[in-house]
C-alpha cells in the first residue's frame, strides 16, 4: 500500500470535491441527524432525482423522529408509496420508536450505538455519525467499494467477507486526521463514487476530465478498471405467476393488507394468490369463481362474499419486475352487490377516493388510477 496516496488521498479528494462536488442538495450540511438518517436510507436504493423529489415531501410530513415516531405505520407506507423497498419505510417507523424510547428522541452519536438502532447498518451509521456529530466514522457503501476496490486492486467478488473486511480497513486508514474535515470528506466520496468513479463510464475511461487519483489508482494503471470491483456471478432471475382480484362494489375497491415480512410487506394490494413458477400456458378461471376465492382467500371470508359476486371477467396481465424475481399478475375482475363484512382486519373496503391514504405496490396504484370512476387526485396526494 502507497504512503503516498494514503497519506494525500484525503487532502486530494477534499480539493476535488471543491470543484467538481454536488452541491444544492436538500440534504448537504444539514447536521441534523433525524435529517441526514432520512436522507441516507432513502438513497440507498432509489436514484438521486427521485429522493431530490420526495425527501423534502416526507420531511414536511414528518419533520421531526417525534412525529415519524406517533403516526401509524399505514401513513408513512403511504408517504412511501412508489420508492420501493418497503422494508426501509418499515424500519424508519420501528426505528424512529426505538429513538424515542431508547435515547429519549435524541439519536446517540456514537456510530456503534447506531448501528443497533433498526435498519441501520455500518456504513449509514458511519454516515449519520460523520455528518451530524463529525465523528471519525467510515462508509462503505456501494460507490466507496468501487472507488477503493480500483484504488488498491482489490482482488475477490466484494460479496467475499474477506475482501469487505480490508475494504473497511481501508477505509478506516484514509480517513482524514481532524474531524472537521470529515463531513466534507464523506460527502466527497459519495460524490466522487456517484459522478466520476462510475461503474460504466468512469472518467478515466474518456478524455473531457482527468482523474485527480489517474496517477496513483492501480486499477488505472493496470487497465482493470471495468474488471473492478469483481462480483459474484448472478443467478437468472425466477419468474412466477400469481392471480389478484379485482373486486368492486360501486366506488368501492377491496384491498388486503400485506404481510409484514412479505415482498411489499404492510402494503394495501388487490387479495392475492400464493406464487407459482411460471408456466407459457395462457391463464384461465381456476374453475370459476369459488374455486378462484378459494385459492385467494381464507374460507370464512370467501364464502360470505361469494354470495354477492357476479361477472367474473378476465383482466389485464401485469408483469412487474422486482431486484432478483419477475411476477406476472392475472387481475380477474368482479363485481360485488354489496360491501360484504369480513371477519378478517387485513381485509378492507376502500374509496376509490381515499386510495391516496394507503400505501399501494406501485403496479396496483397504476391499475387502480386507470378505473373510471378513480380520482386522480385520490392517488396522487
């Protein structure tokens, strides 16, 4: 390992940041640490343009962990409603309790202490850490890999224990010595990562800039730096079938509540058939309508409200792509007489107008916004 660009790499990218760094974000120099947490796991998985949107939305509905902490789980899935990942919304909810009940409202500044608070790993521990409390913290998020996985010729799929381990290493020995410098520094990271040190199109690889690290980067000097960071082989994603139904009496619609620990956990969706592996067969009724209930819903409820059914009609064919699975869903559409009580709390009659109050799977809420009789505005708030 280079004393040299240990000992400059800091001081280097500091500099860099000053000119090339993203800035006017709604996030930056906020030391505020219920700010920067609701800032960190909303970028975890969702695009910069996307979080520039919504973050300042969800902040002035909850601007403080207090708030976050009193609101039922239901509104701020709603608030969450097209960001995906849902369990991110959930341990915001369970974690803003935690604060308030571990901490007294006050996050802790110590990144350990953080890192016990629900959903929060080490690196959005460290970043919480380093830009409220400017603690001495690493990241290691996706585009830290990468930067120092090309720096130092990291060899070994970054899934590998083993080489995460040095990569923490090693970002623990470039952070800079004063903590005054240590907002600065991992805002510079995030940015160099983000906008330079990209996974395709890296600046080194053009001729319009040169990268301040060309001459120190080993992956540069090497010509691997496409081949780095290595990752493990990726398996073909599943695909599987499943039905919905789509049942409506007048302007209401019926949802069922998700499980917690289901994909889309604690969401509002159309009642929904176990998933099958897919077949190329085209789909039929699965012997009508009480067969199909059957299937969907739990006997006490499918038989009370089988009596009020009539039209079973095949609809659309939705395929929505998830990270690692693909689910093509058969919506059957049916009409009830009336807005049949059910036993079960996880089942519910809602409004087409009051749509906007839950949270909805993103392919559900744009089924649902193109009924005729949906408000737009119902959704859309």
């Amino acid at each position: 390992m280079s004393k040299t660009i240990m000992n400059a790499f800091a001081k280097k990218l500091i500099a860099w940041h000053g000119v090339s760094g993203r800035s006017g974000l709604p996030w930056q120099g906020n030391r505020d640490p219920y700010a920067v947490w609701v800032s960190e796991i909303m970028l975890q998985q969702t695009q910069v343009a996307t979080v520039l949107e919504r973050y300042p939305r969800f902040m002035k509905r909850f601007p403080t962990v207090k708030k976050l902490a009193a609101v039922d789980i239901d509104e701020v899935l709603a608030e969450w409603a097209g960001l995906g990942y849902y369990s991110r919304a959930r341990n915001l909810h369970a974690c803003a309790k935690q604060v308030m009940q571990e901490f007294s409202g006050k996050f802790p500044s110590d990144p350990v202490l953080l890192e016990q608070l629900k959903g929060i790993g080490r690196s959005t521990a460290g970043a919480i850490a380093a830009f409220a409390f400017h603690e001495r913290a690493p990241i290691l998020d996706a585009n830290v890999k990468r930067i120092l996985a090309r720096l130092f010729a990291v060899d070994g799929a970054i899934q590998d224990k083993a080489v995460n381990d040095r990569l923490w290493q090693l970002a623990n020995d470039l952070l800079p010595n004063e903590s005054k410098n240590i907002p600065v520094y991992t805002q510079a990271l995030m940015d160099f990562g983000a906008t330079w040190c990209t996974s395709r199109k890296p600046v080194c690889m053009g001729v319009e800039k040169k990268c301040p690290f060309a001459k120190d980067c080993q992956a540069n000097l090497s010509d691997q730096v496409l081949a780095l960071p290595q990752k493990a082989a990726k398996a073909k994603s599943p695909e599987f079938d499943c039905d919905m139904l789509l049942v409506r009496s007048g302007n209401f619609v019926l949802l069922q509540k998700r499980p917690s620990k289901a994909i889309w956990g604690g969401l509002w969706s159309l009642p929904e058939s176990p998933w099958r592996p897919k077949t190329k067969t085209v789909p039929k009724p699965m012997g009508g309508t009480k067969a199909l209930l059957s299937i969907i819903l739990p006997e006490e409820n499918s038989a009370s409200l089988a009596k009020s059914l009539k039209g079973l009609k095949q609809g659309n064919q939705i395929k929505h792509i998830f990270t690692h699975r693909r689910l093509w869903i058969q919506i059957w559409e049916l009409n009830s007489a009336s807005a049949v009580e059910f036993s079960s709390s996880d089942l519910k009659w809602v409004h087409l107008s009051q749509l906007g109050r839950y949270g909805l799977p993103q392919p559900i809420k744009v089924l649902l916004l193109g009924l005729s009789l949906a408000r737009d505005d119902g959704l859309k708030n």
